[in-house]
C-alpha cells in the first residue's frame, strides 16, 4: 500500500484527552499545541515542519531559545505526534496504523463517491473519516473536553502564537494569525458529538483544504459507516496508545 501519512486533522479532542492522560500537570498551552501540527491545513507550516522528528526537534529548540513562555505548547506537539504516530504508522507493532487498517473496502467505496479525488487521497481521507470516528465516540462518554479545549484556546494568546510561527518560519505575522485563527475556527465552531456536525465539518474542511464541494448525502453516509467500525475498538486503541506512550519524539507521518 502507498503511504502518505498526511492532512489529519479530525482528532483535535482525542489529542487533547491522550495529552490529560500522558501529563498529569496539564495546562493550555499544551492542550493547544496536542493540536497545533494539524495547523498545516492553513498552509502556514507543512506537514514535516511538526510531524516530522526532525521538524519538531528544530521547533522545539526555536521555542526554547527565542520563545521560552510557550514551551508547554512544544511539549503538547510531542504528545500529538505520538498519538498521530499510532494512527499512522505503527498500531500493535503491526504497519501501518489504527485508523488505517480500518478502512475497509465498503468504506473506500463509499469515499471515492464522496470525494471524486485519487485512491490515494481518497485513503487518506478514509483515515480522517476512522479518526472522526474514534473523536466522536469519546466526545460522546466525554464532553467535558468541548470545554478544556475550548478554554485552553481561550487562554491562549493566539496573536502571539501567530507571531511565534511567523518569526519561525518566515512567514508574514498577518498571514500567520490568520491562519492560527482559521485554525482555531474549526476547532470550536462544530459540536461535534453529533453526525450532522461532523457532516458540516466535513464539507467546509473538504471547501477550505481539498478545494472541492462534497455531497453530504454521501459523507453522512461515510461517517455512519466509520462510526459502526470504530463503536467496538476505539477505546482499546486510546488505551492501548497512552500506555504504549514513552516520551521520545518520533516521526508520525
């Protein structure tokens, strides 16, 4: 199969819940930067920048030097890569991950009528569609993290996290908090313990990232398939990811 770990960006309350359960002294800029990777649908990072061991590691000693207040958020980033990285790549030391191995032929079915795009793109959105639906099921027995995410957003100085990324990677300042508060708009603006939700988000992710329109017959009925095949499994796969966490920053994508 051809691998091409990218555009995950459907997990934001599942990284925050793996960071609570890793850090026992959890605070905003954490939760912030359990989901700041994924940032990349913005255009202002790429994928590498903060998915990539090497990426990170650079980030990590910018922050250090240059901006030593938002170190937390770099902490967070390692938590989001190591989940991303038992989505992705590795789950049960069997390749490649959870929400991959999971995309099953009904499935990829399904998506190639929603979204008229590559088998490879098509997969790839397949393995956003098994994370929504891992999301939606802890959203469901866990709805207090609507409020911790959204409040670590809140408490979080998302100009100067613009400005951070701006002067990081050379990028306009304006350009960048745009792109922090785009971001920060589908973080917040759907409820998403709810399919109808999901298929709003969907759709404008699709407008705003693949640049296509999606039928939302189609991506109803792709999230009510991807919520079928995680309803049994997505708690042993967060279980079995916390444990497995060791603290070493690696590649996720």
């Amino acid at each position: 199969m051809s691998r091409c770990y990218n555009s995950s960006k459907m997990f934001f309350h599942t990284h925050a819940y793996f960071s609570q359960r890793v850090d026992k002294q959890l605070d905003a800029l954490k939760v912030v930067g359990s989901m700041l990777p994924d940032i990349a649908v913005t255009g202002i990072v790429s994928w590498e920048n903060m998915h990539k061991r090497q990426g990170v590691l650079e980030f990590f000693a910018y922050v250090k030097k240059s901006a030593p207040e938002f170190i937390s958020l770099a902490q967070g980033i390692a938590y989001h890569c190591a989940l991303d990285r038992t989505s992705h790549l590795e789950y049960k030391n069997s390749h490649p991950g959870y929400a991959y191995v999971n995309i099953t032929p009904e499935l990829f079915k399904l998506l190639k009528k929603t979204i008229d795009v590559s088998d490879l793109r098509a997969r790839q959105s397949g393995h956003n569609i098994i994370e929504a639906g891992v999301n939606y099921h802890l959203l469901r027995e866990k709805p207090e993290l609507i409020t911790l995410v959204n409040n670590s957003l809140l408490e979080t100085d998302m100009p100067k996290l613009g400005k951070l990324l701006s002067d990081c990677y050379g990028k306009g300042e304006k350009e960048a908090v745009v792109a922090v508060n785009n971001f920060s708009m589908f973080i917040t603006d759907y409820d998403l313990r709810g399919i109808d939700e999901w298929v709003r988000f969907f759709v404008d992710m699709n407008k705003y990232y693949l640049k296509i329109d999606t039928d939302e017959v189609y991506v109803k009925k792709t999230l009510e398939l991807a919520f079928e095949i995680t309803k049994n499994n997505w708690k042993e796969y967060l279980e079995t990811s916390i444990a497995s966490f060791d603290g070493e920053v690696k590649d996720s994508n």
